[in-house]
C-alpha cells in the first residue's frame, strides 16, 4: 500500500527527518501542535498500529522512545506527550508532542507555523541530541 509517509520514506516528498534506521523513519509534523511535534512510523505501511507484527511493534516504541529522549533534550518542554490515532493518514504513526501542559496535545487546537528555516533549524537541533 502506497501511502504519503512511504513516498516521505522513499524521497518523494521532502521532509525533515530526524531520525532513521533500517526499518523506521521519524520527522517533524509540518502542521505541529508545538515546536519539535514529530512523526515516527515504521518504513513498512501498516493501516492501524495493532496490525503491526510483534517485532515490528516492539521496535517502532523502542525507536521512539530514544526520538522522544533526543527531542526533550532539544524543545523547552517539561515532558513528552505521545499519542497514536491513526484515522488521518492509512500508514501507522506515532506522534511525539512537547508538552507544558495537558492541553498541548488538543488535535482541535490551531497548529503552528514555521518558515523552512525555523524547521531546518528544529530539524538540526532534534537530529544532533537522538543517539540510535
């Protein structure tokens, strides 16, 4: 199944990865809730998150939990927030939200803006602290 996250994984679409191995890929969300707002999916494209085998699922939480450690070194931030819906995209993926408080990880909320400069900038900082 040909979803945009695997034409992002492939190249076909840019993106601002921060973080990649042999079978997961994490970037930044280009319509964040908070600075730092990343995406990690695992390159294979699996609809609904509890249809991934069992080693792929281990190692997709793994993977996204050393993100999550490499993103909190690098957004202001008090915690990581994760959350995992998968109705807006048919290819399983994990959001990784800063947080503040509880209601930054309201999806109703506005999203942010930021210029290709300020994303390549968060994309750097985000790359520089995940140690895979």
């Amino acid at each position: 199944m040909e979803t945009i996250f695997s034409k992002i994984v492939k190249g076909e679409i840019p993106s601002y990865k921060v973080a990649e191995d042999e079978r997961y890929f994490a970037f930044l969300d280009i319509h964040p809730l908070a600075e730092g707002h990343t995406l990690v999916i695992p390159k294979e494209p699996v609809d609904y998150i509890f249809d991934i085998e069992d080693e792929l699922y281990r190692g997709l939480f793994l993977f996204a939990k050393k993100v999550a450690i490499g993103l909190e070194k690098s957004v202001a931030c008090q915690r990581i927030g994760i959350a995992v819906i998968g109705l807006e995209v048919p290819h399983a993926h994990i959001h990784l939200v800063p947080l503040n408080s509880i209601y930054d990880i309201d999806f109703r909320k506005p999203k942010l803006e930021f210029t290709p400069v300020e994303l390549k900038k968060i994309q750097d900082q985000i790359s520089s602290n995940i140690r895979l």
